[in-house]
C-alpha cells in the first residue's frame, strides 16, 4: 500500500482547516496585474478564490491528497466580502460528498469557507476533486 491518501481515504463530515496566510499589498497587485484589472476590483473576488485553493496546498494530504488527478470543477461561489491587504486568512473546508467515478477513480467535494483573522466570511464555495482510488495506486506501484 502507498503511503499517500486516496478516494477511499475520504469521508463525508472529514474536515481540514488550512495554515494561515497574510494577504500583502503586492499579492494583490500581481494578481491584478495578471487578471489585467489596474484597479483591482475584478481581480478581488478571483484572487480570494486562488489563494483558497492554493491554501488547500498547504494543508497537505488532508487539504488535496497526492493522488489528485484534476481539479474537477468549483461550484456554488459566493464573494461575501473583499480580501484586503493585511488581512490574514484561513480556509475550513468540509467532504461534503464523496462519489465513486470507476474502478480506478473516485470524485471528493468539498465545501470550503475562506474567512480573515476577524472571523468574517471572504468566499465560500464547493471545489470536486477527481483522486486516484487505492486500487489504481497499489496496481500501478505493484504491477
């Protein structure tokens, strides 16, 4: 058996909380930058949405397991309050549902609620997962 989660690993009601990150002045100006909105009111939304995703990097195997093969999709977002510099969030995501695709694939969503030191909410939305199952990595490592 690997030792990097799988599909399997997953349940409805598992929950992860993300390390903390301090949004800066220059992230959000790169991230403007890039969207090609100067002013940064386009961009604010769509960069709370990246650095939540990219937050479940940094949580590990529990946040986005190895054995992801694609971001399936994002769904049901809500922008409920602008990111601002200075502000230090955080991500409290939740297995919501857990779906066996096929014999080597396994879709795991989750709802994630991004929120800063203040407690208030920045983004809420629904990320599906496509995961390896145990039964495709233990084939594939011992095949």
């Amino acid at each position: 058996m690997s030792g990097q989660l799988c599909f399997e690993d997953f349940s409805v009601g598992d929950r992860v909380r993300t390390p903390a990150r301090t949004i800066t002045e220059a992230d959000i100006a790169l991230f403007a930058a890039l969207a090609g909105d100067p002013g940064g009111t386009f961009a604010s939304g769509l960069h709370a949405l990246a650095l939540s995703l990219g937050l479940l990097f940094l949580a590990g195997e529990r946040g986005l397991p190895r054995s992801t093969i694609a971001l399936w999709g994002v769904e049901r977002v809500r922008f409920a309050a602008p990111a601002r510099a200075g502000d230090t969030v955080q991500v409290d995501a939740e297995v919501t549902q857990t779906t066996r695709v096929d014999a080597k694939r396994g879709l795991i969503a989750m709802t994630q609620r991004m929120t800063n030191q203040r407690g208030e909410e920045i983004v809420t939305h629904t990320i599906k997962i496509l995961a390896a199952r145990r039964t495709a990595i233990d084939g594939a490592t011992h095949g």
